[in-house]
C-alpha cells in the first residue's frame, strides 16, 4: 500500500501467509518468551491433554503474524494500538493467513479490521488495529 492519501475504508490489505507453522519456530519463541508450557514443545503433553496430535502455537506468535501483515502492508508505519481475541489454537504445520481491511482513514491514521485464518477451520484470531502512517 502507499500513503493515507491512495487508501481509503473498505480496502484490503495484502494476505500475510505462513505456509506451515513450524514446531522449530515454536521451541525458538519458548526461549524468547520465557514461555516453556510443554503444549508447545511435545506433542504427547498435547495428547494427554485431549488438546489434539499437533504441538499448539504460542499467541503471541499468532499477534505477531498479524502485526507481520500490517507492517508488509504499511512499510514504516507504527502501529498506535491493537488489540485481538484468540478464538482458537494453531497447530504445527497449519497454513496460516493474516489479512485485513481498511476501516476509516483519518488523516494519517488509519483504522483496519484484523484476522488469522487457518485453512479448514477458519478465523482463529480477530481483532483491531490504528496505525499511524
């Protein structure tokens, strides 16, 4: 996308994609998020759980796919504030799309709808975003 001045509300924003969510990436965040919950790092913890057969993906790991897409989107913009709501899990190996829409522009500040979606199943987080561009 280019400056506040060629967008407007209803525009979509560029698909961010995760081909394969990936369990090495997952151990990776364990260390930066001080986060060591064996549901990200053993799939037999997850069985025994009853939370299915796949290593489940942090949150924030799912926020960060949504800020990746609104940064891809909007080179060099800061993000003033964002919020989302988990609505389900994300597993190793799902294919992961963040995408968005423009909801108002207002000078430089532009509003967006946010989700990540997961093929097969649909929106998994949602949520909201104001940049400043």
């Amino acid at each position: 996308m280019t400056g506040a001045s060629s967008i407007k509300a209803g525009d979509s924003l560029p698909p961010f994609v995760i081909e394969s969510v990936s369990p090495d990436t997952m151990r990776d965040w364990s260390v930066f998020l001080a986060d060591p919950n064996p549901i990200h790092l053993d799939v037999e913890v997850v069985k025994a759980k009853g939370l299915g057969d796949k290593r489940i993906n942090q949150g924030p790991i799912n926020v960060a796919y949504l800020m990746n897409m609104l940064m891809a989107a909007f080179p060099g913009c800061r993000i003033e504030s964002m919020d989302s709501r988990f609505l389900d899990n994300v597993y190793e190996g799902d294919r992961a799309v963040a995408s968005g829409e423009i909801t108002a522009v207002e000078g430089n500040r532009v509003s967006c709808d946010l989700k990540l979606d997961v093929d097969g199943r649909g929106t998994v987080n949602a949520g909201t975003a104001t940049i400043i561009i």
